[in-house]
C-alpha cells in the first residue's frame, strides 16, 4: 500500500522535482519553472565554495589546508555547524548531490534516488563525473595509505594542526635538534622571535634564537630571489576512465529500481546491459595521472597573494623548500647569536620532469631554472 504522501513523495521525484528533506549543500530549493512544486537549483556562494575547494584538492592541496580556506573569510560557512572540519568537507566533496544526483539512505547504504523509469533524478552537478570520481579515488588512496600506517602528509606531520599567525612557524626548524621553532612576541622587547623551546636537556644542545622580523625578511627576499620571476604551475589530478565506472555503477543501481518497480523483459534487458557497461568499465585500464597547468601568475604574485594569509604562505614555502633550518650561530662564528644570513639553510625541493616539455618543473608550484638552481 502506498500512502498519499509517499505518493506525492514520489510524483515529486519522478519530475526530478524537490520532495523535502535535508537540502544538500550547494543547493536551494526554488519554484519549479512550471509552477509545480520545487526544483534544486545551484546555491551560488555555497556552489562556489564547492567548486574551488574541489579545484584546491585536485591541485594538491592537503584536506587540512582546503577545510582552513573553507573557514576563512574567503571561504563559506557550513550550514549549522560552527565551522567545517576536514569530514565534513571530505563528505561534501565526494557526496551524489554534488556530482549531479540525489542519494537516499537504503539498509545503511548510499544510493542514487531514481524515478519510476529507473532514471536517476538530477540535480545541477557542481563537480563534472570525472572530477567527483578523482576526489573520491583520492580518499579511497588516503584512507588505504592511513591502513597501511603510512601516508600521513609531510605538512600535517610537521604542524600536528596547530595554528599560527607568524608563518615561518611551523615551517623553520632549529638545526640543532630538528624540531620546529616557536614564535613568541614577547621576547625581543616585544618584537616578536622564533626559537628552539628545548634546551641541552631536551636533547637540543644549541638552540638557536632569531628576531622574527629578521628571519621573516631573509626567508622572503630568497623565495623571491629564487622563484618570484618564474610562473606559477599547478598539479591536477585525474583518473581516466574513474567517471564512467561511476556512471555504469548508476545505471546498475537505476535499473535495479526500475526491476524492483515493473519485472518487465525490457527491465530485465536494461539490467543486464548496465551490468555489461559496468564490466567493461571496471576492466577497462585505470589511471590516475597529473596535468601540470600553467595559471597564469607569478610566483612573486602568489607570494604577495598570501601576504594576509599565514597558512597559505606556509603551503607554499612547503611546497617549494624540503627544509627551513636555523643554526644558532653563523658557520665560522660559534656562539655569537648576531644575526647572520649563513644562519639559514634554505633546502629547495628537487625539481621533477614531466612529460615531453624544456620546462623542468618542480612539485606543487614552480618551474625551475637548474642553472640559477646552482648560483643559489
Ligand atoms: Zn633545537
């Protein structure tokens, strides 16, 4: 027996029409153009959020660094919660409703809703099917590395999370024993400093100190002496062939609902075809390779473009320095803390070549000159 609201509940669907409930993120609910109930039309701010944060993710930025731009006032809020946490983001990024259709929660398990025909109902996708299946292939790889007790990212491990508004903070480490340096704006007559917080017996026997303002300068004037004229380039992800496996996986799941709704011979034949599709699919060869794309700016220009943003800066000098390392005293000057440039190690990322190009790249950012790379 079907009710009248599930009725009305399932005209609604059949019209790819709005029925009710928890309205997805990224999406409003708006007259249907027909003047028949509602419609799911893209959220302009919310849809932008999504757009750009599954950009950041498929250039390589870590699920921390996305959630903290979500977060900041160039990002959007969540709708109830206080601010987004790395889940959070992970589910919108790899929910249905994003990549184009609505889901319903059946025995536990996530499935697209489909009409009466067995169609999936459509929303506007704000992601392409592509980049919805490398997201999710992405979180499937993570998830996998994290069992296998490795893979915690370099950047996560260094900042273990915390937060910090002097940006060589979490990035700079002491030479003596490894750690991080701290930032205090306390010490140096109130200027602000980096430094070990260990000592001889914390295990670091010479632990350096450094006004901020000094190590801020020498660290800026060789990230732009180094990088700032070459262009900007960013690694995008992708997976050949992951959005049509998620495409047959829909048609599977659509002609399953349409059987359990009419056990008619075309029913059957649509199943049976969706299968084929999906084997195909499934056993077809599975890549998941980089693009490296020009953007267009320059690297001094990203620079300046983190000059309010602490963390983003601190992406960059990660993605483009293995290490920042601080002595306590110049090389051939042992014990003086005066300030000396020779205090500061500044270890580039090897570059990497990709592809068929006479450009060398190096990871996550910047085109390399090998030979200005030996003048440093
Ligand atoms: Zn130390």
């Amino acid at each position: 027996m079907i009710d009248r609201s599930k009725a009305r509940h399932r005209r609604s669907r059949e019209a790819g029409r709005w029925s009710g409930g928890v309205i997805p993120y990224g999406f409003r609910p708006v007259k249907a153009a027909d003047g028949k109930g509602l419609v799911l039309e893209q959220h302009p701010e919310e849809a932008r959020a999504v757009r750009e944060a599954a950009d950041r993710i498929l250039c390589g930025a870590s699920w921390g660094a996305v959630t903290r731009w979500l977060n900041s006032a160039e990002g959007h809020p969540p709708r109830k919660a206080k601010a987004w946490s790395t889940t959070t983001v992970r589910k919108i990024l790899t929910g249905g409703p994003q990549a184009g259709y609505l889901v319903k929660t059946v025995n536990g398990k996530k499935r697209p809703v489909v009409d009466a025909n067995g169609d999936v109902v459509r929303v506007p996708a704000i992601l392409t099917p592509d980049e919805s299946a490398t997201i999710r292939a992405m979180v499937d790889e993570a998830a996998e590395l994290r069992l296998q007790g490795r893979g915690r990212s370099f950047s996560g491990h260094l900042t273990g999370g915390r937060r910090s508004n002097r940006w060589l903070s979490g990035v700079a480490t002491c030479a003596s024993c490894g750690r991080l340096l701290a930032f205090s704006q306390t010490h140096n007559g109130g200027r602000g400093m980096y430094f070990c917080r260990h000592n001889a017996d914390g295990g670091c026997p010479q632990p350096p100190y450094v006004a901020s303002a000094r190590l801020d300068a020498h660290v800026e004037a060789e990230f732009l002496r180094m990088f700032g004229d070459q262009p900007e380039y960013v690694k995008r992800r992708e997976v050949s062939g992951a959005a049509e496996i998620a495409a047959a996986e829909e048609a599977v799941t659509a002609a399953i609902g349409a059987l359990s709704e009419a056990a008619t011979p075309e029913a059957f034949k649509a199943l049976q075809d969706a299968q084929a599709r999906r084997e195909a699919a499934v056993n077809a060869p599975r890549v998941m390779h980089e693009r490296v794309i020009e953007t267009g700016r320059t690297m001094r220009e990203v620079w300046e473009s983190t000059r309010e943003n602490p963390e983003a800066r601190q992406d960059l000098l990660r993605a483009n320095f293995a290490a920042i390392i601080v002595r306590r005293s110049a090389p051939d000057n042992h014990g003086s803390k005066a300030w000396d440039p020779r205090r500061v190690v500044m270890v580039a990322n090897a570059p990497v070549v990709v592809g068929h190009t006479e450009h060398i790249y190096r990871h996550g950012a910047v085109v390399v000159d090998p030979e200005l790379e030996h003048a440093a």
